[in-house]
C-alpha cells in the first residue's frame, strides 16, 4: 500500500525482507518480482527517476517506440501497488548495518519533514543516477529541451540523432569525446566548451582531424520552441543552429546514504556480481548506479536478478511454506 | 524487410553485421538495438519462441500484468522491422566459421524446401529452449493447458499458485524436487511420476515430510475445460483434482546449429561473458540458451548487451561516420 504520514506507523514493529530505494524501472522491476516471492517489500521513492525525463522509450522491447519513461514508471508502480507492496515517497538518509538487519533512516516531507527508521533483512540501491546539465543563468532553458532533443545518452538516441547537426556539451575536454562514438551516427558535430575549460593540443587536433567544429564561447542559452531545441545562441550574440544536442558532463551518484557502509565501486559505480550483489551479502545494486550500461530494459532485468537471489537467500533460511504463514 | 523466397536473392552478395537465430524476446530486442546501431542484420526465426506460448506474462516492467507472451514478440517483430531489420522464416541448419565471417547455412520452407548460406560478422544465438511437456497418448490434452494453469516455470508462475492444490510432473525423481522452491508458494503439493521411474527411499523420505502426496500411477489424460486444467485421470480411471500444473521435464536446446563450433556449454547453457559474449569472439548468445535464468526481461537485456558489444567491436575496426556510407 502506498504510506503516508498517517498510515506509516502501522509498519512500527515489521521488519521488510527488503526494502528497495528507489521506485525507477530497476526498483520497480525489483519489486514486483519480490512481491510474486510473497517476501515483503518497502520501495522509498524521492520521485523523479532518471527515466521519468525520457520523452520516448525507443529501445525497450514490448512497447511501442515513442512510449514516454514516465508511463512505464507509472505502470511499473500501479502493478507494484497491486501486488500489495508498500511505497513512500521519501528521502533515504543513511543505512546502519545492524548485522541480521539494516536500519534504514528515512526522512518524509520537505517542510515539517519527520524521520522514521525501518527495518529490513535486505536492501537493493536502485536509486540511479541523475546526468549533470550545462549551468545556465536560466536553468529552465535548459530543462525545457533536456529529454526531448538534448539527448543524455549516446547508446539510447545516437539513432535519433543520424546524420542532424548536433552540439556536445561537455564538462571537461575529456568529456567531449563523445563525439567519436557519436561520428558514427552523424559528421556534423560541434563541440561546445561553454568557455569552461581548455583542450590540449593533441585533443583538439583529433577533434579537428574527424572534421569536428570546436565553439569555445560561453552558452548565453538554447533556442528553440515546443521542447524542440534548434540551436544555441552565445554570449557574444552570434548562434549556432542545431538539430540536436547529446550532454556528456557526467552523472550524480544518489548512493550518499550507503556511505557509512564499505562497499566496493567502480568510479562511482558499484560492483556486483551476475545476480547484483554488492560487497556486502544483504546489499544489492541493480539499474544506473551500478557497473554496467544505463538502459531501462537493463535495470529492469537487475531488479528480476536481485530479488530472485534474496528470494534464494531467504529461502534457504527459512526452508518452504512461505504461503501458510503470511497469507 | 520480411524476406520471402521471392526476394532473398536481393542478398546473394551482402554480409550482414549480424545474423540473429530466433525471433523471441531475447532476439528482437538484439535486433533492434543493433539496427539503431545502423548494423545490418538478418533476423531468423522458425516460428514460436517459447514466450509465444505463455498466455500472461506476469513481471515484465512496463506491461500489464496480464498481457500475452505473443503481445510482446508481436509488438517487438513490428518495431524491428520499422527500423529496417531483415526477417526470414527459415530453419537455420548449420553455421561454418569462414574466419572472418560466418557462414550460416539456412532450409526455407517445409515442403520443397530451398537452401541459402547467408554471411555474416557476427552471430548471436537467440535460439532459447522448448520445455520437455509430459508425453501422453493424445498430445494435445497436453497443449489445452500448457502455457495456461500447466505451467512450465517456477520463477515465473510460483505466485499464481499460491495456496493452490498443485501437481507436479517430472521426468526423473530428482526433477520432481522443484517441489521444495514450489513449497514456498503452497502446501498443497502432489508429485506425479507417470509410472516412468522410481524415487529412492532417501528422497522419499524427503518428499513425505514435507508433505508431499506422491502418485507414481500412469496418466491418461489431463481433465478440464476453457484451457484450465481441473485434475488428472489416471490409468486405473481414479481422479486427482488439481488447480494448478507445474512441469519439471528439462527442456529441448535449440543449438544444434552450433555443432560445429567449438564453445563452452555448462549443461546445455552456452557460457558467456557479462556482455553476452560466448567463448567465440564472433558469436554471442541471450536468453534462455544461456546460462542464467529464463525471464523475458532478462533476454531482452541480453539482447542490448550482445548488440552494444558487437557495434563496439565494429565501430573499434571501422571508425566513425558508418552514417554516410550506409546512408
């Protein structure tokens, strides 16, 4: 069911079987497998999945290919709920591992927020990742094409952008080698510093050698109209049309509340094995936060893998007729 | 294009990127990932992938949870071919490794058939598995239920049979201990062995007290209507009444085409890397052939991966701006 401030107390004294952060396709995937396991299952969402952006799903088998993120999310979590799993909407703050359990701290509203602990054999990190976006004094100008044809993702909307004049954006010149995966879809490429950061020579003469055009300017904002961005106008005035744009400035890591916990990772990334255990037996990371490729379909078979293995754990213990003692 | 036998001819001189065995869900989805890689592929397929034959599929993220398995591959098959992918009903007999490429030897049609050798860089085998069903007199009082209330996957189905009166049939005794996961979901738990083999006393002992009713009479026929299996009728004419079925009969690989190469197999599941890859560098293999568990949403992340992998590998060779050349 979903919790609110008034319900949540009902689960005082309930330990969860797992407790997933996260409500993306990786944590929803996860929790409709756990709850055809009969294991009871928390899902604390803050709202917002990186998925949720994504104007049209064009690589994810079984739906047509201009569904929206946001409508798999809100299927994902209608067949969740009907599955008699639990949902917060909340922040997790931190994770204490208390050796058979995880405490999980939780806070719940952004003004007059209260916290609550819950309790739980197992949890899964499914809380992602959220990409960095080129900082504009007018950041609405930049949330106004994000997900629609400023691109995020090379692997997911190289195809969208074949043969379209197309600006990178990028955080660092290491960053902006994109390009070079992104020639294959497309010759016209302009590459935008935002007057950020240099490139060394030999960068720059690569970048030039694949015909590649380096704009150094700072960004004054995007054009366009209708969430469709047609190019960028710059701090002198001058413009620079587009047909599309692919940001590389890096992702934030939502996992700040495993840090009290020694996890191994990869970058920012966390290591699992192939049913996407952490380091840590109790810990599970499935979707964009762990080693691997941000794909929705992807996290979706992560959340399948992670709670069959606690399923498998759990049984293990607790040997068979789940069904007697929780119906 | 849907190649038929009229056409096909149009590809006597071209080498595919990738040649995909199977059309269920771990191939579309390799299939149309590779295409918006802008890879040439040629998708074979013999006809109902075992994902057909489900009637709901109950945990895949996105759906509802009562859409059928050929809801998917009907949905995928479409989007594949917008996206200009190759598709042939066809029998694949035998693939020869050139070096450099791979021959894939082809029978089209089944009557008169014709043969064809297609060329290709890389392979990936989507073939999956059929279940082994019991073998009874009159087959199709087997197909009734199959894919219905007789189900051929523990992962998948366990929930629908939650408190319910199940029979299970196996083809060896130690094929009936699917019985204990079984146990999680419901008590209620009868073993059927069709009078085709014995179970030891220690594994009896097992069964027994877990509370197993064992039935090592020969079946005559399943019992129901509408598709819902009600029970089974013994040789000696007496009636178990069941809710449920759960078959645990091994399955049938579909590799045969493989023979002739050498890869690593653990059981009859080809070993791959986290990319799909096999021991060949030039094959791949996803879904259920593989080792890993059988869930559509898992080939169908498998798929991704095989296909990133191989446009990587093509990209690393070629360079940049395939767009121009193909275009």
């Amino acid at each position: 069911m979903q919790l609110t401030k008034q319900t949540l107390n009902q689960r005082n004294d309930h330990v969860y079987d797992a407790l997933v952060v996260g409500g993306g396709a990786a944590g929803l995937s996860a929790g409709i497998y756990l709850q055809r396991y009969l294991l009871s299952t928390l899902m604390i969402d803050k709202g917002k999945a990186r998925s949720f952006w994504m104007q049209e799903l064009h690589n994810y088998l079984g739906l047509p290919p201009d569904t929206p993120g946001r409508e798999v999310l809100k299927q994902g979590k209608e067949h969740y709920l009907s599955l008699e799993g639990d949902y917060l909407n909340a922040y997790v703050e931190e994770v204490i591992d208390e050796g058979e359990t995880l405490a999980v701290k939780v806070r719940i509203g952004r003004q007059n927020p209260i916290y609550k602990v819950f309790r739980t054999r197992y949890l899964i990190a499914a809380s992602g990742i959220i990409d960095h976006l080129p900082q504009l004094a007018d950041m609405k100008n930049v949330f106004d094409y994000a997900g629609y044809n400023l691109h995020v993702c090379l692997i997911c909307d190289g195809y969208e952008m074949r043969d379209q004049r197309v600006g990178v954006f990028g955080s660092t010149a290491s960053s902006l080698q994109v390009a070079f995966p992104l020639g294959w879809f497309t010759p016209h490429i302009t590459l935008f510093t935002n007057g950020a950061f240099e490139i060394e020579d030999e960068l720059r003469d690569r970048f030039t050698a694949a015909g590649y055009t380096i704009n150094e300017q700072p960004i004054h904002q995007f054009l366009g109209e209708n969430h469709q961005m047609s190019g960028v106008e710059l701090a002198d005035g001058s413009m620079v049309e587009l047909d599309a744009g692919l940001v590389s400035m890096g992702s934030k890591y939502h996992a700040d509340y495993l840090q009290g916990i020694d996890l191994e990772y990869q970058g920012g990334n966390l290591v699992t094995d192939a049913m996407n255990r952490t380091s840590h037996p109790r810990i599970f990371a499935v979707g964009d936060l762990k080693v691997g490729m941000n794909q929705v379909v992807i996290a979706a078979a992560d959340g399948a893998n992670a709670a069959t293995q606690i399923w498998r754990d759990i049984r293990r213990v607790e040997g068979s007729r789940r069904s007697q003692r929780v119906a």
